[in-house]
C-alpha cells in the first residue's frame, strides 16, 4: 500500500521543520485501520494523518526529523502496525544529517492564512557559525507562487547572518502550501539546503459539503438538503447551474456572507445512480462561482443484477 518505504532527508539545518509523507493508499474493499505507529529512536518523530482510509482512500506517514534535539548523522525505522482488514507492520526507514553549523530562527516560513488574492510575506533569520568566506549564493523556490530573495545582514570571523525574505504571490490558488525553498552555498561538501514554506490559502467562496449526499431513495421519493455557501465578505447568488432538471434550488436573494440554500430533488421513475455537478454562481468580482457534487441512489442498485 505504500508509495515509498525509505527516505533520506540529506543535510539540513538545525532547528528547522523537516518532515516527510510517506503516502499509503487502500488496495482493499474493507476499511484499512492504523493502530500505532512508532519511531527506533527519537531523531525522528511519526505521527498517522488518518488511522481509518475507506477503500481506495489516501493517507500518510508523517516522519518529522527532530532537528531541535539531535544532530549529525541519524537514521530510524518507523513501524506502522495495522491491525484491520487483518494484522500486518511495516517498517518505513528514514535517515539524514542535522548540521550544527546552520540554524534557522524561526524553523520554517510560515505564512499563516492568507486569503485567496491577497499576497503575503515572511522573513526568517539563517545563522552560521564556520569557515569564514561561507556564502549563500542563491534562493530557488519549487512552488511558481513563491519567492524568495536572501541578504547578508552581518559578518563576523566565522560567523554570518542571512535574512531570507519570502513573499506569497497574489495568485496562488485556494487550498494548503506545503513547499520548500532551496538555498544554494559555496560550501562544497553540503551545497544546498532546504527551508520548508507552509501557509493555508482561504478560498473568497466556499461551498458545503463538497459532496452532496442524497442517499438511497425511492422512484418518485422527494428529499431536502441544505448546502452552506461562505463568502469573505458580503454577496448574491445570481444564477444556479445544473443540468438535471430534477433538482430545485431555493437561494436568498439578500447579499450576506453566509449563505443556506436549501436543495430538493424528486427521484424519476427510472432506478440507478445519480451523479450531479452543481454550479454556484454570485456576484463577486470575475463572478466568482463554487461546485459541488451531488451523489444518490435510485431504486435497487442491484435490481436487474
């Protein structure tokens, strides 16, 4: 079930957030369950996003390196036991080295939440303490909405102090940022670096529940749900779309930043399932719209089977 089973973090810095998903996904029809999971040594940190994955669903294995109270080279073996559909462990092995001559302070860019449009910035210190000529000769971001520039604030006999500036761009879709940038030196035995960049970009328009759940339903059964469309600030829904004339809509015509809309849907007379894409248009800048989907079942789904 799992993508990888070993990781090398390769050298970082001390004091900064360092962790690796090692992804795992449910091959089976049953529930797959997590009990435990632990580290051979407390260099490195496990911890189960999600103990319960439903068929075909995605977790992960966090591994986080302990670089606040370890240094130099360090390895560990993560044991994962699960104990449903059936028991079994799994051994996932990471390794890296915390350097003691770089530290971080803070530990990582955190950009905090931003909302979806708006940009953002981040500055974090980068001490070294060693040869006397060390430089960082650049800063690469992996993510295209992030930037990074770094500036030498201060130099002493072997010691150096950066600042790294990091700057969130005004396009950067809605959801979470989990990225690093990689800093370049001219130390030949450890060349580059990375400094983790987080930050949870706030959509302007939210739609609940994604998925819409209208359940197993009867020929010409009809059932009400309610879906809650959340804005930054104030707004109209100005149209609905959805293909499937079975579905009515009743939204507000009020401007306010909440939104309940109740749902109706009026099963036909013809069994199967129902799958549905719902549209949410309003009246914010660029008429800004969300979706949503739909899912139900009608009749027997084994009938004719």
């Amino acid at each position: 079930m799992f993508a990888e089973r070993s990781h090398d973090f390769g050298a970082v810095p001390r004091a900064a957030k360092v962790e690796f998903p090692f992804t795992l996904t449910n091959k089976y029809k049953e529930d797959v369950h997590i009990v435990s999971v632990r580290s051979s040594c407390g260099c490195t940190l496990p911890r189960i996003q999600k103990d319960t994955l439903k068929s075909h669903e995605q977790g992960a294995i966090i591994a986080e390196f302990n670089t606040n109270h370890f240094t130099g080279q360090r390895g560990a073996r993560v044991t994962v036991t699960i104990d449903k559909p059936q028991y079994a462990e799994v051994q996932l092995d990471v390794k890296g080295y915390i350097r003691t001559d770089v530290v971080l302070s803070p530990g990582q860019v955190a950009l905090g939440s931003v909302s979806e449009g708006q940009s953002a910035e981040k500055k974090i210190r980068i001490e070294y303490a060693g040869r006397s000529d060390w430089k960082i000769t650049g800063a690469t971001p992996n993510s295209p909405f992030v930037t990074a520039d770094v500036k030498e604030v201060s130099r002493t006999p072997g010691r150096v102090s950066y600042e790294l500036d990091v700057q969130l761009k005004e396009g950067a879709p809605a959801g979470y940022l989990n990225d690093e940038i990689m800093l370049a030196t001219n130390d030949r035995r450890s060349s580059q670096f990375p400094v983790k960049v987080e930050g949870l970009i706030v959509s302007e328009l939210t739609v609940s529940p994604k998925a819409l759940m209208l359940g197993n339903l009867q020929p010409g059964q009809k059932i009400t749900k309610q879906i809650v469309v959340k804005g930054a600030k104030p707004f109209k829904i100005t149209d609905i779309r959805c293909d499937n004339n079975a579905f009515t809509f009743e939204p507000s015509q009020e401007s306010k930043a909440l939104h309940l809309v109740p749902v109706t849907f009026e099963a036909s007379n013809i069994s199967g399932k129902v799958t549905q894409k719902i549209e949410i248009i309003t009246d914010l800048e660029g008429n800004k719209s969300a979706e949503l989907t739909a899912n139900g079942q009608v009749g027997d789904p084994l009938a004719g089977k």
